[in-house]
C-alpha cells in the first residue's frame, strides 16, 4: 500500500495531475469509469478494514461488541469530519492513527495457536 501511495505521490508531483486525470487523457472513457470504481471499492474495503481495526482495539481494551465499537468509529469519523475545522481534525487522526500501530504491534505480540 506504501508503495502505491509513494507512486501516486510521484505522478502527481511530475504531472500536476491525479490519478484519475492521468487515466482520463490515456485511457477512453469506459476504461477510466471501470477503473474509478475499483478504486472506490478499494478504498471502502480499506476504510472498512481500518474501522475494523479499530474496533478491535477497542474490544481488547474495554470488552464487548466489535461490530458496535466498528460503527461507533464510523460515525465518530464521519461527524469529526462534517462538524470540525480540518487542523482540529488532524488531533484525532493522529490519535487513530495510533490505535491502529497498538493493533498491530498487539497481533505480533499475542502467541500463535
């Protein structure tokens, strides 16, 4: 996934453009629309999977019901989003950012079946 965030990055950086504009002056129209939804399908399973990540970070923590701590995230992300000046926004980020390294480093840590 770094790898194609650093790609992307330098594409943009060489051409003023994104992705998507790149894709539209090389590639017909039909191609373009197929390609932009698998994106947008890659970035939902993404999102879906860092909101799952979440929630299990939270379970481990308090306890309870992953799928409500999952939908708990969600719409935390979605008001913070809707409601907060973008630089206030960053705080929160940051610190989700973190939960989602303490899931990680709690995996690779808790023994193998």
């Amino acid at each position: 996934m770094a790898v194609v965030q650093e790609i992307s990055a330098r594409i943009g950086r060489t051409t003023g453009l994104g992705i998507a504009a790149n894709m539209r002056n090389h590639y017909s129209p039909w191609v373009l629309r197929t390609l932009v939804l698998f994106l947008c399908l890659a970035n939902i399973i993404n999102i879906g999977a860092d909101l799952g990540a979440m929630g299990d970070i939270l379970r481990l923590l308090v306890a309870g019901p992953q799928l409500l701590y999952v939908v708990f995230f969600g719409a935390l992300c979605a008001s913070l989003q809707i409601f907060l000046q973008y630089r206030r926004f960053v705080f929160f980020l940051r610190w989700l950012c973190l939960a989602l390294l303490a899931y990680f480093g709690t995996h690779a840590a808790l023994p193998r079946s």
